[in-house]
C-alpha cells in the first residue's frame, strides 16, 4: 500500500508544480498583456498629439492664404483709388475701409499675428 500512496504523493506534487507553473505563466502573459496595452494607449496619445498639431499648422496656413489674398485684394484696390480723386468723401470712405481691412488681414496672418483691439489676439 506504501507504493500506491508515493505515487499518489508524486501526483500530487507533479499537479501542484503544473498549476504553479501555469500560474505563472498566465502571470505574465497578464504583464505582457498590460504593456502592450500601455503602449498602444502611449501611441494614441501620441497620434492624437501629432494630429493636433498637424490641424493647427492646416490652420494657420489657411489664415495666411486667407490673409494672402485679402491684401492682393487691398493692393488691387488701392490701385483703383486715382479714380475717386474727384470724390473726397467716398476717398476717405474707402481709405478707412481698406486700413480697417488690413487690419484684419494683419490679424488673420499667423505670421504678423497682430493684437486686434476688438478680437484680440489670435496668434501667440
């Protein structure tokens, strides 16, 4: 009977030690299995980051084409300005106009980013 009862003891040891070693093991597929998570999540994070900052340059660059064409604009129509020497007031009407206009434009550029006094600033 003492046979019997060594190999059940064998067993029993041989069971323990498999359930230890599996424990372990799904122990550190757990770890793995959070680093990986981690890092996917530092990557997003990072991806989101970089998308922002992609969107603000689309922004700012669309602001100085905006800008661009807004003073184009302005020089073509100060070009015009001989026309209405014969008109004083309509003359300061326009030239006020187009210095209020530039302002904007001036605002509107990212890379004169001028402080207007009624929207403030828009670029830092």
């Amino acid at each position: 009977m003492k046979p019997l009862s060594l190999i059940f003891i064998f067993e029993l040891i041989s069971i323990s030690t498999n359930i230890k070693e599996l424990r372990e093991k799904r122990r550190l597929e757990e770890i793995r299995y959070r680093e990986e998570q981690e890092k996917r999540w530092q990557l997003k994070q990072l991806q989101e980051k970089e998308l922002e900052k992609l969107k603000q340059l689309e922004t700012e660059a669309l602001d100085w084409q905006k800008s661009s064409i807004i003073m184009n604009y302005l020089n073509e129509l100060e070009k015009q300005l001989p026309t209405y020497s014969n008109n004083p007031e309509q003359l300061k009407q326009i030239l006020e106009w187009i210095d209020w206009a530039k302002g904007k434009a001036e605002w509107l550029n990212p890379l004169i980013a001028k402080r207007d006094p009624i929207l403030g600033k828009r670029y830092s």
